[in-house]
C-alpha cells in the first residue's frame, strides 16, 4: 500500500508517519522510485505499537525507539526481552546512587538479580534514599512486607505475558508498565482511604468544626 493508504488505514497522519520514519520508529517501506515506496502489515502494526508506546504520555521519542529495537533485534530468551524493554523504561537516576543498600534488600528477598545489570537497583535506591533525605525510616520488616506483595502481583502479570512473538511480548510489557503503574498507584491511595475508614471509623473521617464548639 502505498503512503495515503497506510495513513487512511493506521488513522495517522502522512506528516506524522513521516516524523516516525525519520526519527527511526517505523522501518522503510520498499523502494518503487525516488519519491514512492510500498508499505505493507507490518508498518501497520508498528504503527499501532507506536501510537500506543507514545500516547501514554510517558515516553520519550528516544525511549519508544529504544524499546522498538527490541523488535527488530530480539535477545535470545523471554527473559532477557522483559528485561531489556523493562531497563529501557526505568526512570533516570543519579548514576552516583549508592546501591549497597537495596542490593541488600533484594538479596534478602531471596530476589534473582543478574550482578552485570546492577543499574536495575538504581530506582529502588533512589526511592531508599529519598526517604532517609526525608527522615521517613521504614523498619526491614516493612521494606520485605512491601517486596512480597510486590512479587505476588508480578508473579500473576508475567504468567499474562504473551509469549508468541518478540512484538506481542514487548507491546504487553512496555504498555504494562507505563500504564499498569500509576493504576497501582491510585488502588493504593483508595485502599488508604478504605484502611482508614476501619481504623478510625467512618464518624471520625470528618474533623470537627472549631466553629461547632460550644464555650467551656
């Protein structure tokens, strides 16, 4: 199909497509002329794979190409794809971050972490040290209490992974992630508000108005 087809059909627009072939997101089409080239399924999808990677809002053009690589050159196992598109969405961290600290949490976990990609413990260690900055202390009780819920929720996500090609694999990952965390996010601030409504009870949600005080 050519170009206007392949827009009509993907709802992008020719000037957009453009930008994505430029920028290294949607492979060539075949070469006709100088000026024309045929496109065919597979820029539909990566279209539809970039247009869902972008739309979150939370990806940077260089970190949506950066997980569509993975596409192009998948690594040898499920594994190592999960975490090759997973460490290509980490948020930056201070590469100075000293990492003894939630190296040694995770080992407590009994967690499998491979030494040679170390830079994955870079936003936990950040998140530890944030708090000491802060002067907020969570006991090593809590911190592992945290942890195994944590797995038990990842436990469930990855045997939902797709595992039929390297592009079903990397889409549910990616958009996993970007779209998964801020959900889990908001079911833990409502689950606050519910926690404490059986702590303290419904009646006390409402502070008293100093205005409702009677003198004495």
């Amino acid at each position: 199909m050519k170009m206007s087809e392949l827009s009509r059909e993907s709802g992008v627009a020719v000037a957009t497509i453009k930008y994505y072939l430029r920028e290294g997101l949607l492979h060539e089409g075949l070469r006709t002329s100088a000026t024309q080239a045929q496109y065919d399924a597979s820029h539909l999808a990566r279209l539809g794979l970039i247009r869902a990677l972008l739309g979150t809002g939370n990806l940077s053009v260089a970190a949506t190409r950066n997980v569509l690589a993975e596409l192009d050159h998948p690594a040898e196992s499920m594994h190592d794809i999960l975490g090759t598109v997973t460490e290509q969405l980490m948020p930056a961290t201070d590469e100075g971050l000293d990492l003894t600290r939630a190296e040694a949490l995770v080992r407590s976990l009994g967690w499998w972490f491979d030494p040679d990609h170390r830079d994955q413990l870079r936003p936990l260690a950040a998140a530890l040290a944030a708090m000491d900055s802060a002067g907020f202390e969570l006991s090593d009780r809590i911190l592992i209490g945290y942890g195994r819920a944590m797995h038990k929720i990842a436990e469930g996500e990855v045997r939902r992974v797709p595992d039929d090609s390297p592009e079903a694999t990397v889409r549910y990952v990616a958009l996993g992630v970007v779209l998964v965390e801020p959900l889990l996010l908001a079911l833990r601030r409502l689950a606050h508000i519910d926690a404490s409504a059986s702590r303290f009870g419904a009646k006390n949600l409402r502070l008293p108005d100093p205005a409702d005080r009677s003198p004495g």
